[in-house]
C-alpha cells in the first residue's frame, strides 16, 4: 500500500454527525459506475482458491492435545478448537456441551472511506475465504485477525492496514468492539471501523471504490456481501431525514415512507431508548447462564473420528480440517480446522408500521459465547433442521410465521453467507417480512425497536448481535431510489 500525501491531522475535516449522515445519504442513493459484477468475475478468475477436506489429524501445523483433545496451531497464536460446557437453569434447554472456537485475539474489519466528485465511496476488497459456498465475495479494505497482521504466519503484509491501526489521523466514522457468533466462538470480538481519508490512495489489484448504494445493491444478491462487510455497514449513522430530503418525494409508498422514518433520530419509537436499556440491563440481570471452557475431549455427546467432531443427533454442526491453496493472498498455501454448519439457517426481523414509524421487533437472546450473556438478535434465529423433530409448540418463536409469509410481505430474501475464514459453507435465508403489530404481539423476551434506536445502540459494544447487524445492514439496503440523485 502506498499513499503519496498525508495531510497532517489538524488540516483533516472534522464533520459532525448531520454532516456525515447526509453524506452517507448520498452515497446510499448514487449509482456509482457501472461493471462491478464484471469486476468481481474477473477477481474471481484471478484470485482463484483450491479448498479440500483433510482428516484432521492431516491438517499441517495443527496439533491435537493427547490428553484434553484441544486442537491448535503450532505457533500458539490464530486460535483454538476447545469444548464449552454451558449451564442455563430456568432457560428451555439448561445444560449442553460443545466445541466452539476459542479466539480471544481482537481483529480488525475496516473499510477506507475517500469523496470523489462530493460523494463518499467505500474501499472495498474482492476477496476469497476458504469456508465460502461461492468462493469469492466483497468483503472490508481490510479484514484481518491480530496473528494476520502482525504476520505470523509469515505473509506478505495485510493492504491499507495502517489506516486503521492509526486512525487518529483521519476522520473516523465508526470505531466500536462488537462481537461474533455467541454459539461457535467463546467470547469474540473485533474492531468494527469505517475511516474517511482525503490521501491520494493506490487502489491495488481486487479493491475497488464504491458508493453505499452500489453496495446496497450487492446485498440483494445471494453469497456476495460477506459477513465481515455487513457488520460494519450496519454500524454506520442512520440518515433519514437526510435521505427524505434528498429524494423527490418522501417515499412510493407507506412501507418505504415509514422506513425513511424510522430511520430518523428525530422521530418517535413505541419504547424510550431508556425504557430499552433498563429491559436489556434487566433481562442480563435476571439471566443465569454461565458457560466455561473445558478439553474438547470431554464434549458429552459428541464424538470425534478421523474426518470430524459430530454430534450423535447428526444435528447443529461439525468440526472439520481443511487445506487451502489460495492465489492473491497474503499466504499461498495453509490448512486449519473449521465449523461446518450441517443445513442453511434462517434469519428474519418481523416488521411493522407503528404510528408512522417502521419497528423491528427484537429479541433478547442469550447465548453461550457472549461477553455479557444477553445481546438483541432478530426476531428469528434459528436452523430449521435443527428443530424439525420437535413439535410445533418447541419450534422457535415466530419462525414459521416468516417462512409461510404471503409474497407481497416479503420485503429481504437472501440467501447470505456468515464468515468464510472460520466457517465451512455456513449461510442463512435473511428475510425482512412486513406484518401488523397486533400479528406479532410483544411476548417475553420480544421488543419492537425503531431503526433509529437500533442504530444508537451500534454504536456501542454488546448490544446488537451479528446476525442483527448483519439485517440491519439488509434493511439500509430498502431505502427507495426513486429520483436519487445520479
């Protein structure tokens, strides 16, 4: 990476947050230039990635421990496989073991902002994971674990990562810890950050500059917008009025016209932020889940062959060795083990108008590998194969609702992939189904939110789940287009 300028940090523009609302609305309603499917099929010709299962015991420079059955790499450093034993008094299923990824290292996801011609544009990288269905999918400026880009594993350097290991020196946008997946990682976190520089920036081969709508545009295509750019597209500021302002009318219909306002930080909600944050401090409070890392060996349940970690049931997932030969990457060649969901999953928000205002109804839920037990996650989360033993009434809360929805309120349907570095060929259906607030009443454990309250809630650490973030990235993705400025 190389940057001929660097003004220094005084001589930065330092906008407030109107300011950088307005702009983001803007990107969010340019087209940007043409040819980016093409782009990406050329990367995907040039950047190709050979993935092939291996036993994990073939699995180069990773070992297993003869007595606790832990899997890890030779130097120390990526991360582990261990068991996690988990008990939940007073919840539907008190007590369970199972693997889970242990990565106490804080990554960085970052994507490098710049203006051209007044509008702000994404850096964002074609890249290539070894647990991606598709192979290759649009993913942060720099997407890197700390044992990445201290290197490690002896690469080539991580691009651009001086941006955001140096933030200070540029307009930062987002900068907040949240976590990952709280049922496959044990406490998991990195540093979402989106960072505005005004450098003369060397675009290397497999990066492109795209505005917020090109890349709202991608996320309604299936396994192409990763996990990883998700989750730091759903940190940024809401802007609805900015958006309301810039489009020639307020919205083609009363759905849109309620997302445009629900999006703005001056309109109303069903609950009070505060009324939302004593409920999450309450229901944290109120949830014993404790939940403890012990050898993978002791897993109840689950067995270990040649090929995998399996559950008896054949259900929820397996732990698999994989070896990887990739071109255009910092390593060319490696191998690791990996999570390999056994069905695709479904992830849906429910959403209604409430007095104008479009709100998402949220649930509070509890997971193992959370930091503080209790995080919002939509309103389903679930694995249908998962529960398809179990009778109607222990099927998860809502699921079959979003699945039997009548076409015309379907809103989101895309089938998404969670993160290809650790995951082998997980994806879940998201959905975004439209209903009527007395169709989804507020049960235990539910809130309806308005999509401005949820976006001060990204703002801070623990609060929203990936997958939530990951749907409310899905949901920015609706604003109407109609007469956006080109």
């Amino acid at each position: 990476m190389t940057a001929t300028r660097r003004p220094a940090p005084s001589l930065l523009p330092r906008r407030d947050g109107a300011s950088v609302q307005r702009r983001l609305a803007v990107s969010a309603l340019a087209a940007g230039r043409a040819g980016t499917p093409a782009w990406l099929a050329g990367c995907a010709e040039r950047f190709r990635m050979a993935v092939e299962r291996v036993p994990l015991d073939g699995m180069a420079q990773w070992r297993e421990d003869p007595a606790t059955g832990t899997i890890g790499h030779a130097s120390g450093r990526f991360f582990t496989v261990e068991g996690m034993e988990v008990r939940a008094p007073g919840l539907p299923v008190e007590s369970w073991s199972q693997p889970v990824i242990h990565q106490p290292e804080v990554g960085i996801l970052g994507i490098l902002a710049k203006e051209f011609d007044g509008v702000l544009h994404l850096l964002m990288q074609a890249k290539a994971e070894p647990g991606n269905a598709n192979g290759l999918q649009l993913s942060p400026t720099v997407q890197a674990t700390r044992s990445n880009y201290t290197r490690v594993h002896q690469g080539r350097p991580v691009p651009y990562l001086d941006y955001f290991r140096h933030a200070s020196r540029h307009n930062v946008i987002v900068d907040v810890r949240q976590s990952e997946q709280g049922s496959w990682f044990f406490r998991k976190r990195n540093r979402n950050m989106v960072v505005e520089t005004t450098d003369d920036v060397e675009v290397l081969d497999g990066f492109r500059w795209l505005t917020l709508g090109q890349v709202h545009a991608l996320l309604h295509v299936d396994d192409t917008v990763n996990m990883d750019s998700r989750t730091v597209l759903g940190c940024l500021p809401t802007a609805g009025a900015d958006l309301t302002a810039l489009l020639d009318v307020p919205g083609t219909d009363p759905f849109h016209s309620a997302l445009l306002r629900s999006l703005d930080p001056g309109a109303g909600s069903l609950h009070a932020t505060t009324e939302v944050l004593s409920w999450i401090t309450e229901v944290r409070t109120m949830t014993d889940m404790r939940a403890r890392l012990v050898p993978l060996g002791q897993v109840a349940g689950w067995r270990r062959t040649a090929a995998a970690v399996a559950h008896g049931s054949g259900r929820y997932f397996e732990v698999i060795g994989v070896r990887v030969r990739a071109e255009g990457r910092e390593v060319a060649h490696w191998s690791q083990p990996m999570i390999r969901p056994v069905a695709t999953g479904v992830i849906a928000f429910l959403v209604c108008s409430i007095g104008g205002v479009l709100h998402v109804l949220m649930r509070a839920s509890a997971q193992p590998g959370f930091v503080d037990v209790i995080e919002l996650a939509p309103t389903v989360q679930a694995t249908p194969a998962n529960h398809a033993h179990l009778p109607a009434a222990a099927r998860p809360r809502f699921l079959d609702e979003v699945l039997r929805a009548r076409p015309d309120r379907v809103r989101f349907d895309t089938v998404l992939s969670e993160e290809g570095g650790r995951f082998f060929h997980a994806r879940n259906r998201c959905l975004i189904v439209e209903t009527r607030p007395d169709a989804a009443a507020e049960s235990p454990g539910f809130r309806w939110l308005a999509l401005h309250q949820l976006g001060d809630l990204v703002r801070h650490g623990h609060y929203l789940n990936v997958e939530a973030r990951s749907l409310l990235a899905c949901m920015q993705s609706l604003t109407p287009a109609a007469g956006a400025p080109r």
